[in-house]
DNA sequence: CGGAGTATTGAGGCGCTTCAAAGGCGGTGG
DNA sequence: CCACCGCCTTTGAAGCGCCTCAATACTCCG
C-alpha cells in the first residue's frame, strides 16, 4: 500500500466502477507516469490563481483543494486521499484549476494534462470514465456546499467524518469504523468552516457522547447509525459501487 | 429574447467561447428539440433522489438546483438563468443528477440526455466543450461553498448579487448594473443559507449603505466597485469571454 | 533541553436565528 | 368592482451558537 502503483490501480479501479473500461483502456492507464514525489505538510502545490497543466494522483497523505480570501483565510472545498486524482478537470480546462495544498506530508505523482487528454481523445469510454469521475466530485462538493450551510457544528462534523470513512473504506485505507484522518484540527477547521477552538469542543461533545474515540489520527466510530443520523448522512451521492454498499 | 431559440442560441455561444465548435457542432445542437414547457413557480422538476434522463434548457425565470436535508429544510447549490443548461452532468451519468426546481414561473426545454451524448460522442469537440461547461459549474459551486462557509451576511449578499448581475450581463439579460433577480427574499436564504428574516435585514443594510437599490424584482448597483470590494468578488472563476471582460 | 506547532479549556461578545406581528401586493371570485 | 386571501416584505425583541481573546499543557523533533 501507499506506493505509486498502488494509488493507480486504486484510481483505475474506481474509475472501472464508475464507467465501463475497455483492458485496453486499462492498460493505457497504467502506462501513465508514476513517478512519486514527497512533499511537507502545509505545502502549496499550486498556488491561489496559478494555473498549472498537470493533475496529482495522490499517493499517501491528503490534498485539499482550497479557496483563499483576500484576508488570507482559506476554505477547503475537497479533500483528495490516496487513489484519487486531484484537479481532473485541468484535462478540459487547463488554466481553470482550484488551488491545491497537502495537509501533512504527502507523496503524489504528478500526471501532464497533455497525457490525459490524449487519452481520452482517444477512448470515447475514458472520456466518460473521466468526466463521470468530475462528476462525482461536482457532487461531493454538492453536499460540502450544503454541510457549510445548513449544519450546525455538531452534525457538519459528523458528516464530515462519515464521508471520509466511507471515502477511507472505498479506497481500502481502513474502514468506515477506524480510519486515518491526517488532519489537524485546524486544517478540518478550513474544511467546516470552523474556527480551531470549535473543531476541538466540537470532537470532545462527539467523543462525550460516546460517538467517536479519537487517538492521535486514528479517528474510531463507535455508534455508526447515530453517528449519520446526527450528519443526517447519506452515501448515495458518492456513487459507491453496489458491491461495496452491500458489505 | 425569451424564446426557446433564443436561449439555445445563448447557450451555443457561450459554450462556443469556452471551447472552439466548429459549424457543423453549431449546427448540430440547433437541431435540438426547443419544444417550450411552462411551469409555475416552486414547481419540483427534479425531485431529490429522483433519477431523471433529461437536462434543461432555461428559456426564462430561474432554475435552482438543491438538496434537501431530512428536515425538509433546502440548499440550493446552483442557480441556472436563461440560456443556461441545467444538470449537464446527466450526460455522463444519467442517474446521479441534482434535484431541481423553479423559484418564479420559468419557461424550460427539456433536451433528452441521450441526444445530447449522442452529439458528445460523435465530435470530440463538444464532447470538451460539454466537459468544460460542466467545470465552469463545479467552480461557480466552489464559490458558493466559500461564500457559505466564510464570509458573513452582508459580504455573501454581496458576492451573490455581484455573481448574479455579471452572469446576467453574459447572457445579455441586463447589465451588472441593473439586472432582474427573479427571486424572492426567501429563495435568496436558501440560496445564501440565511433566514428570509436575515435575507431582508441585510438587504436593507446595502440599501441604506448606498450600494443597490431595489424596485420590486429589479436590483440596481449603485456603486459596483465597492459592492464587488465587500463581497471579495471576483469574476475570473465564472470564465467570462476576453472581449467580455475587456468591456 | 528548547522551540514550534497542536490541543485543550475558560470567559465574554456578536451575528444570526427564532418567535411574533403588522403592512403591502397581486390574484381570484363573489 | 372590490373584498378577500395568500404570499411576500418589513420590523422588533430575545436567545443561542460560534467567534474572539487568552492562557496553559502537550508532543514531536532537532
């Protein structure tokens, strides 16, 4: 796990669920570049307003996807885990990118633009498999949009954690009962749109009602059904493949 | 203006600017059915959850996409204007689409799904363009998302308003300076996930500012560069035209 | 062992919500 | 034609959730 050719079967595999893929579609992919690089925590990979021709497979750690306010304060409006490709929408829009930063260190691979779009020019079912993949991110944003602004902390935090178990799960990086969240609390302030301070009262009412334990990074979900009905979470706009939301 | 060629001409434009079409593309989606349905206001056209194999063409009024939270309480994620296409992520993934309603009585055209991926399979170029135009929505909802999380009543009016009136200059439905906004107070809570109560006091406090001036359903901006410097707003996410914003 | 980033907790303040009530406006039917 | 009804707008008053400011402790790492 958490080598580069891993977090690329991972992405071709949730992309074979998403859309039908040909083995030679298959094997295109796995001919893109996989060179990883390591990067420190809080680094900008691409800065507010630069634009930039390449997409980031990500190999272990987290990116965030983010906006910045004149004043400096950011609001995170994606995170992207290990196996997902962040910024896919460069291979249409190339100058159109959202900012990018790693939360804690992070390995990534970075992937030209230019090779993706080959690709897809070439396959009309890679063109699909990537533009349903943006879609499913469209709609991840969908429900950050509606976490922001119609949750109070208590429940926003509860979704947020449902989604990055589920997410965790999907990708096999644990389960949606014990996962990794490499975060601190005010990186998952940027995401809330919390301030530190509440992110912390805010995990120690979830952990006081017996609804989470949380041990350095290892976030433990001890009451999962309470846990999503207080996040009034649903996972059908992740488009899990059925399989897995059978199990 | 307001016919159903007309919008289909506005959208064929704008996508024209985002992504080169060549005249046989243009040719191809004036061939669309532009069939006009009414509908009166508040009217679900897509209900949540429910699957629907159509996009929509916005002839007139306004579309708003939501979801809906178990308290029946709504955030609307998007609004969609005349000559814009709502839900074109149903041409990659038919079942995962929004739900969708009308705020005032709207004229729409419903374009079957499986036309337009007819047209997205058989010219690589709209194929793009069609991808395109769907980034261009996921980075308006960006937008929303920050106004949401991070930025108070005032300055998320603010931002709103200034969206609202340069994406009616772009579809030459008014100017950023005067423009119709055909929602009421109550739509714009949910839109800005503030209470219509808020809504109306933060109305207030812009008109007494000297910023905008409202009659009825028409908003007038009094002073653009301070209303855009308040609601930290800037244009470059909505991809505008060069010639447009050289004007 | 020192330092920087992170976590934790307390106290006070403000922005928005909630609850409540009245007036305006357009549409419909007697 | 106008009276009535529903929806929208407007305004007031009180409460609460989250922010701000502040201080202390923890943990990792050089």
């Amino acid at each position: 796990m958490f080598s580069s050719i891993w977090a690329l079967e991972n992405f071709v595999a949730r992309l074979g669920a998403l859309s039908p893929l040909s083995p030679d579609d298959v094997a295109a992919l796995m001919r893109l570049p996989a060179e990883p690089v390591r990067l420190r925590g809080n680094f900008d990979i691409v800065s507010p307003g630069g634009g930039f021709d390449h997409a980031f497979l990500v190999v272990s750690g987290i990116l965030a996807r983010f906006v910045q306010l004149r004043d400096g304060r950011r609001q995170f409006t994606a995170f992207h885990m290990p196996g997902d490709i962040a910024d896919i929408h460069r291979v249409a829009t190339p100058l159109a990118g959202s900012a990018l930063q790693t939360l804690s260190t992070a390995t990534i691979v970075r992937v030209p633009a230019n090779g993706l779009k080959a690709l897809a020019l070439a396959s009309p079912a890679l063109t699909r498999a990537f533009w349903t993949y943006a879609a499913v991110d469209a709609a991840v944003l969908s429900q950050w949009a509606v976490n922001l602004g119609r949750r109070d902390a208590r429940s926003r935090m509860a979704h947020f954690l449902c989604e990055i178990g589920v997410r965790s799960e999907q990708s096999a990086l644990g389960t949606r009962n014990e996962f990794i969240l490499e975060a601190s609390q005010s990186q998952i302030g940027d995401a809330l749109a919390l301030t530190p301070v509440h992110v912390n009262r805010t995990l120690k009412a979830l952990r006081e009602s017996n609804l989470i334990a949380v041990d350095g990074r290892i976030v433990r979900v001890i009451n999962w059904p309470s846990l999503a009905a207080i996040g009034d979470f649903d996972p059908a706009y992740l488009q899990l493949d059925e399989r897995q939301e059978a199990a």
